[in-house]
C-alpha cells in the first residue's frame, strides 16, 4: 500500500507543491502530513528520460487532487487491517496444523492399542497350543509307563504259570524218579531262584525308569512354567517400550508444533518491525526530499527572476556553485 501510495499521489503532490511555489507560498502554509518525492538521481544523457519521469509528466497532465491525512490515515489503517487478517491466518494454520498433529497421535495410540492386542492374542494362543502339546505329552508318557507295567505283569504271571506247569510234572513223576526228584528240585529251586533274582531285577529297572519318566515330567513341567514367565516378562517388557516409544513420538511432535509456532511468532514480530523501520525511513526521505526540492526552488527563482510576494529583493551576483549543479536542474 505505501508503494501504491508513493506511485499515484507522488506526482500530484510534486505538482501541488511546485503550483504553490509559483504562487508564492512558503514552507509553513503547506498541508500537513503531504509528502513530496524528488528525483535526486544523478543526471542522464539529453533526450533520455527514465520511466519515472515519463510517469510524472504523464501524471502533470492529470487535474491535481490532493490527498488529505485522513485519506493517509485510512490507507494506514487498511493496511494495520490487512496485516491483522494475515496474522489471523497464519495462526489458523498453525491451529490446524497442531489439529493434524493431534490426530496423527491419536492414531498412532490407536494403531498401538490394535498391535498390542494382535501381539496378546498371539502369546495366548502360542500359550493355548503348549498347554495342549504339554498334556499330549504327559498323556502319552504315561500311557507307555501304564504299558510297561502291563507287560512286566504278564512277565511274571506268565513265570508263575510255568513255574506251576513244572510243578505239576515234577509231582507226577515223584514216585517213578524220587532219586532223581531231589538233584530235580534243588536245580529247579536255584533256577527259580535266578529267575526271581532276574524278575526283581527287570521289576526294579522298571520302578526305577518309571520314577525317572515321572522325575522328568515334573522337570519338563517346571521347565515350561519358568519359560511361560520369562515370556510373560518379556512379553510386557516389550509392550511397555513399544508404549514409550509411541509416547516420545507424541512428545517430539507436541515439542515441534510448539518451535513452529514460536518461529512464526518470530517471523511475524520481524515482518512487523520491518514494516515500521520502512515507514520510518520512507517519512524521513521524504522530508529530506521536501527540504531539497525547496532549497532547489529558491536558489533557482532568483536565477529566473521570479520573485515571491514576500521576497526581499537583492542584488544580482555570480550565479552560486548549486546553479550549475546536475542537482539544481532535477
């Protein structure tokens, strides 16, 4: 807007103030808050005019039309309107991007919640199967332990049974072979007793790995139950770090959301002072350009022979070394 101002009132400022020098009119008797823009360029060739100054003659041609501080004033007051509309809508962006960054959390606590659950439902069922594979197994051990014993059983009945058969003979033979019945008996008595030796021998063997079966599956039992726990832990552990990961995550996004904002804040309070300090220098050239342009006007009225109601008259001299400047003729 100021640029704006400068281009379409500069040129009918220049003329209103160069219209009230020709009519005599001092510094003081200006309206307030006008501001005057002069070339202090350095000369060009002859024919040679620049874009600026093509404006200007075209605008000279123009009715003059001064603008009033009002009119500044409200030019001012749109652009303090504009600037306020822009802050405005960066602050709506940055709350919608803060928005965004609060759905993409609760995403991500959604998304974990719906991993964690997958992951529990895996371990149980991993679980469920073990339990099922354990009990398989104890099943199966102790369907060989009750065959084992079924079979020594008929070991040993199967020996009573002969040893009866045997009995029976030898009884039967008694009275044909009662010399022979007594080396019979006591041969037979020590193989019964062998085979009693060997009998108790196999039943202990049997007790013996029976009781190591049953040590084992009290072994692979407890066994079980301590890797069932340490895959509990682990299992808790590693929810509990997937958990603060997707906590930090959250953090780090929050802690960005907020270095954003304060370097747009940043941004703003720095386009703003710019703003100012561009204001200020313009107002400050322009009132250097005002003064120059009225020092020019009264060196060269005198040089021209124009002299202003108020003027006090004096005596010609040598033209002065602003005369023939290149500044004296813009």
């Amino acid at each position: 807007q100021n640029s704006k101002f400068s281009s379409q009132g500069g040129g009918k400022l220049v003329r209103g103030v160069s219209e009230l020098f020709r009519r005599g009119a001092s510094i003081t008797t200006m309206v307030k808050g006008e501001v005057i823009e002069v070339d202090i360029k350095s000369p060009v060739p002859a024919g040679f005019k620049s874009p600026a100054q093509i404006r200007l003659e075209t605008r000279a041609q123009e009715p003059f039309s001064p603008k009033s501080f009002a009119d500044i004033q409200a030019q001012l007051e749109n652009a303090d309107v504009n600037r306020k509309a822009l802050l405005s809508a960066r602050a709506e962006k940055t709350i919608a991007y803060n928005t965004k960054v609060k759905d993409a959390g609760v995403k991500t606590q959604e998304a974990l919640s719906e991993l964690t659950n997958k992951y529990k439902e895996d371990v149980q069922n991993k679980m469920s199967a073990a339990d099922e594979k354990r009990a398989a197994q104890a099943a199966e051990s102790l369907e060989k332990t009750k065959a084992m014993n079924v079979r020594v059983g008929e070991v040993q009945r199967k020996r009573e049974e002969q040893d009866s058969s045997q009995k029976a003979q030898y009884d039967e033979a008694a009275e044909s072979k009662q010399g022979k019945l007594s080396a019979a008996e006591q041969f037979r008595l020590k193989q019964l007793e062998e085979a009693s030796s060997k009998a108790g021998a196999e039943v202990t063997k049997a007790k013996e790995m029976a009781q190591k079966k049953q040590q084992s599956l009290v072994e692979m039992d407890e066994k079980y139950k301590q890797k069932s726990s340490a895959a509990e832990e682990r299992r808790n552990q590693l929810l509990t770090e997937q958990k603060d990961k997707a906590a930090a995550q959250v953090v780090h996004a929050k802690d960005v959301a907020v270095k954003q904002a304060e370097k747009e804040n940043q941004a703003r309070e720095d386009l703003r002072c710019g703003i100012e300090s561009k204001m200020l220098s313009a107002a400050t050239n322009h009132a250097l350009s005002l003064e120059n342009k009225v020092a020019t006007s009264r060196r060269m009225s005198p040089a021209k022979g124009v002299r202003s109601p108020g003027a006090v008259s004096r005596s010609p001299g040598p033209p002065g070394p602003d005369a023939a400047s290149p500044a004296g003729h813009m």
